[in-house]
C-alpha cells in the first residue's frame, strides 16, 4: 500500500486541505513517527488482501478499501500538518524496518489500533477531504485489478 498518489491527486488532496479543517493537529517529530509506523503497519496488512483480490478475491475489497481510506487519511492529516514527501519516506521507511522485526502479535495489535485512529481521522475529515479520500483509495483499489 505504498501511496504514490499521481500529481493530480496530490493536488486535489492539498486544495482540499487548504480548506479549514479538524484535522488540523499539531504534530510533532513523535506525531508523525506514529503516523509512519501506522501507515506502515496498514501497508503490510493491505499488501497481503491486495495479492488477494488481485487473485480474484473480492471478500477483502471492503477491509483493502478500509485499510486505504485510513492510511491516506492518516497521510492527509501529516501532510497538512507540515509533513512533505521526503521526510515522510524517510519516516516510512524507519518504521517498515523496525516492523520486520515486531512479532506478529504486536504487528497485529498495531494495525488494528492504527486502522481505527485512521477511520476516526477520517471522520473527523471534513465533506471535502473525505471525497479526496475515498476517490484516491477508490482510484488505488481498481489500480490493483488493472492490467
């Protein structure tokens, strides 16, 4: 689940957040380690129900399509609190390599508790922001059936 939105969606999503919005939190350094570490967690998850649905499976579309939404909302919100490309890869990439090592069992833990923070997020999102959301995972779910 590696969000490598196109350069048109990463405008709509900061147009978008240029609006006010509730997700407008403070973050820091910590804040957005934990916003890694969840979208990292969450692209774990959903890289093993998109192998899946790419087989044909469509009973993971709606839990791909949950984990997508929440990932990208946790992005949105780290981006609108000043979080750019490079140090968000960077961050990315820390936190996929500190999982390889986390037992299963926690990865787990973390996941769920990360797809739940993103679904919030989510809501918290306002009309503007989740369109931009659910079109982009929307766009990224019918991507993995595309030849």
């Amino acid at each position: 689940m590696v969000f490598n939105a196109s350069v048109r969606w990463r405008t709509i999503l900061a147009a978008a957040l240029a609006v006010s919005s509730p997700w407008g939190v403070a973050q820091d350094a910590a804040g957005f380690d934990r916003t890694a570490s969840c979208v990292a967690a969450m692209k774990t998850k959903a890289a093993v129900f998109s192998e899946r649905y790419r087989a044909g499976d469509d009973t993971v579309k709606a839990e791909l399509t949950s984990l997508t939404e929440a990932g990208y909302a946790f992005i949105g919100a780290a981006y609108e609190a000043g979080l750019r490309k490079a140090d968000a890869d960077r961050l990315l990439s820390a936190a996929e390599e500190a999982q390889k090592n986390m037992p299963a069992a926690a990865l787990e833990n973390l996941t769920t508790a990360c797809h739940a923070e993103g679904a919030n997020l989510l809501a918290q999102a306002n009309v503007a922001e989740r369109v931009v959301v659910k079109a982009a995972a929307r766009a990224r779910i019918n991507r993995i059936r595309s030849p």
